[in-house]
C-alpha cells in the first residue's frame, strides 16, 4: 500500500480559499460551484444531487460493494429574523452556536435583490459610555443582540430601502489566520478543514495515479449543521462511510489538536465497532498519532445516514479542533495526519467486501458455545 504523498501546501491553500466562501446552511451554491470546479480540474467524476449536494467517485476495479467519505460544506450563521424600529437586525442562528460568539463580529448580510450589506453583531447595551456596568452584566442570548448595518439606517422603512427582508442570510466572517508554527486560526474549520481534507486526498490519488481496489465516493452534504446531512445523497452500493469532521479539543475530552481523533460515539451512539477498529489499526501500523474519544453533544453526517434508513456501516474521524462552533483553532498537522489516514483507508480492503458482512472470528467476543442452562 502506497503512502498518500499529501501536498500540505495544497491543503492549506484549499482550506484557505474554501474558509473565504460564505456557506451558512441553506445558502452553498457558490462553495457547491467551487468544489465542482475543482474536481473537474482534479479530473474527478461528480454530480450535483436534487437537494445540491455533490457525490464525487474515486474509481475502483470493483465497484459494488462501495465506501464513502463524507464532509460537509455548509458552516453555522444567521438569518434575519426581524428589520428593528431602530433600523437594526434580529437575528435567528442557523446550527447551533451561542450568541456569545457572535458579538462583535463582522458579518455579510445577502439581500433578496442581490444586494450585500455589511455589518457587526453587537449586544443591545454596547456602550460602555451609555450604559456602565450593564454592558457586563445583561443577558447572553440571540434576543440580547442586533446588527448594526453598515449604512445610514435609522428605521424600519431604512431598512427596506436597503433591499433588507426578513429572510435574508446572514454569514460571519471567518478571519483566517495561518501562523509560521503550524496553528490556524479561524471561524468555519467545521467543516471546511474536512472538505480541504478530502480534496487534498483526490489531489493526491490523482497525482500518483493510484488505481482504487475499491470505487470510493467522496460525499460533500450541506446541511449538517441543521442536522439532514447525509440523509438523502448515499445509494445502495455504498456499504460503509467515514465521517470527516472536527474533534472537541477541551478539559474533560481526550481529543487532540497534535493528530487525529478517532470517535467511539457521540450522541447519536456508538459508531460501527469494525469499521472504527479498522481505521484504529491503520493508524497503529502506519505510526499516525492518535487520540480516541466520546462526543456527548455532537452529531454527524453519520447519524443522519442512518437514521435516513440507509443500511451502512459508519464511523468518524476528526482533526483538532479547540473552541469549535466558536472562534475555532486547529494545526497543520492534524489536518496532514487524518488526510494520510484516509489515504491509507482508500487504498485497503472494504470492511464490508460482499452484499453481506461477514463476521468470521470476532475478537475479544466468546467464541465457545454457552453452556446449556438446566431449569428446575
């Protein structure tokens, strides 16, 4: 099995262009558009799904059974919920992230008539020279904060002039931040980083012209982060999908930002026992460092697979994340380490090599027939 020759430089400068293209949930054509252009490049089929998904296929000499990896391309952000008497926006957060983050960002507001405004959330009391210490101590909470936009914008009727309807998208700024030691900086890595990964990996197939025992389907959904994912973009020839997404690097998890996280379970449950044991054991003996860990307040395009009714196998594997669904930071290497993983992963048998997995000999289950219980 050969080495997947990552291009680092690739994959950061990937990740950098990917983490400038607005793409809250529910507003990805533009990232969609991107993508496509790059795997044509890539000379990598694809297709675009009803709902606008991408489903990419890495060729192989045998297609059926097939096997997947998944990232997603959508981001959290906000929508306007309300065009305010003081000629500021009420937000409603798209995904699951706390107000506390967005205060004092810069955002892009995308009008129905095609126009941008731009803009900063700010809490309601954010004067210090107006308010004192109440800037301190008022509520945390999407109620408790507003765009200020970034035009002369007193009212309602301002508002609308603007071309602003309640409705419009409202995306956050990323401020990407590469520093010379390896760490990067930047809001979106969930899950930008994870679609620079898999492309990093097409990239280098592609280069070394690797031909594939097994067709692999890279899979890109958009709208994991409001919970539908990878619900409608798998067939029935793929039998098992990895999941690529971020770790929860903090006190209490055992993630890590130095190598890659390996997710026994997360709030949906355990993911496929053979399959984790699989990428486990690459990681073991190709020498990649690794972590193992449970998310309690996580969920993937894994979960929505399943739950969807597909019969698929499915795992997750993570780079580094600390602060994530905030101001978010992860390393070079990380990202380098799962990237090399995948290649292997690519490359090796199928967990599920026929219509039927197999079990064979399980270890660490009995494999000795129980004993006949006699009753009375």
């Amino acid at each position: 099995m050969k080495e997947a020759n990552i291009d680092l430089g690739y994959l950061t400068g990937m990740l950098r262009q990917l983490i400038e293209i607005p793409s809250p949930a529910g507003y990805t054509d533009s990232i969609v558009h991107f993508v496509g252009e790059e795997l044509e490049r890539l000379s990598v089929p694809f297709e675009i799904t009803r709902r606008g998904a991408i489903r990419a296929v890495l060729n192989g000499k045998h297609k059926s059974p097939g096997r997947a990896l998944v990232a997603h391309l959508d981001t959290l952000g906000a929508m306007v919920k309300k065009l305010k008497s003081n000629g500021r926006l009420e937000l409603a957060p798209i995904g699951t992230w706390s107000s506390r983050f967005g205060e004092g960002a810069r955002v892009t507001i995308f009008t129905s008539e095609g126009k941008t405004c731009r803009g900063t959330i700010l809490p309601l009391k954010a004067s210090g020279h107006t308010y004192d210490d109440k800037v301190d101590t008022q509520p945390v909470g999407w109620p408790y904060v507003e765009v200020r936009v970034d035009e002369f914008s007193d009212s309602h009727d301002d508002l609308l002039q603007l071309g602003v309807r309640v409705g419009d998208y409202v995306s956050i700024d990323p401020n990407f931040e590469l520093l010379d030691n390896g760490f990067i900086n930047s809001r979106h890595l969930d899950n930008k980083a994870g679609v620079a990964i898999v492309l990093a990996l097409a990239q280098a197939m592609r280069t070394a012209d690797v031909e594939l025992d097994q067709s692999c389907y890279l899979l890109f959904t958009i709208f994991e982060e409001v919970g539908s994912g990878a619900s409608s973009i798998l067939h029935g020839d793929i039998a098992e999908m990895v999941s690529i997404d971020n770790s929860t690097v903090a006190p209490g998890q055992s993630s890590i930002e130095a190598g890659i996280t390996v997710c026994m379970m997360d709030s949906s449950g355990p993911f496929d026992y053979h399959l984790t044991q699989r990428l486990i054991a690459l990681c073991e003996t190709y020498g990649l460092k690794y972590s193992r860990d449970i998310f309690n307040h996580y969920r993937c395009d894994a979960a929505s697979a399943v739950e969807a009714g597909n019969d698929i196998r499915t795992a997750l594997v993570c780079y580094g994340v600390d602060g994530s669904h905030g101001y978010e930071r992860t390393h070079q290497f990380s990202l380098f380490e799962l990237a090399k993983l995948l290649g292997y992963y690519v490359q090796g048998e199928s967990t599920v090599k026929h219509d039927r997995y197999d079990l064979g000999p399980l270890k660490g289950f009995p494999t000795q027939p129980l004993p006949e219980i006699s009753i009375g």
